[in-house]
C-alpha cells in the first residue's frame, strides 16, 4: 500500500505540474485584458492630462504585447502586458486625489 500510495502521489505531482507549465504556455488572455482595462480606467480619470508619460508607456507595452501576441511569443507579451498594466495602474494612482477622486 505504500508503494502504491508514493506512486500516486508522484502521478498527480507530475499531473499538476504539467498543467501549471501547460496554462503558462498559452496566450496571456487574462494578462492582456487586465492591462486594456487599467488603460482604459487611466485614460477616463485623466490620466492624459495628468500621468502623460506613464500612459503613454502603457500603450506602448500593450501595442508590443499585441505584436508579441501574434507572433505566438507568449512569455514576452504576458511580461509586457503585466508591465503595461503596471504602468497603468501607475499613471491612475497619479490622476486620482487622496479621496480617490480624478484631479479637476
């Protein structure tokens, strides 16, 4: 029974980290919406006017995740996506207040 016990153990241990490098390998589907809409929430409280810079890094990790993306370079558009929503999230922070409120 114990053989037969480590053996299963190895089995779902080998199962699960086949699925977990298996969900790494695909398209950052996930990755790539969160950072559209932090750039979205960024651009409706102002970010424009108020975190230009951060923005416009923003957009420009989205545009290289989406040509990534394309071309099936997976681990390099989920890094720029994660990156671009960092940079978004960056420029909100920026344009909001201390009562979380859009600057005027």
């Amino acid at each position: 029974m114990g053989r037969a016990r480590t053996h299963l153990q190895r089995l779902l241990v080998a199962g699960l980290a086949a699925f977990v490098l298996s969900a790494c390998a695909g398209p950052p589907v996930q990755e790539m919406s969160d950072a559209r809409q932090a750039i979205e929430a960024a651009e409706h409280a102002g970010a424009l006017e108020h975190a230009p810079m951060q923005l416009r890094f923003a957009r420009d990790l989205i545009s290289s995740a989406e040509t990534k993306l394309s071309k099936r370079a997976y681990n390099g558009a989920r890094r720029d996506a994660r990156l671009a929503r960092e940079k978004a999230v960056e420029a909100l922070n920026m344009t909001l207040d201390e009562t979380g409120q859009p600057r005027p």
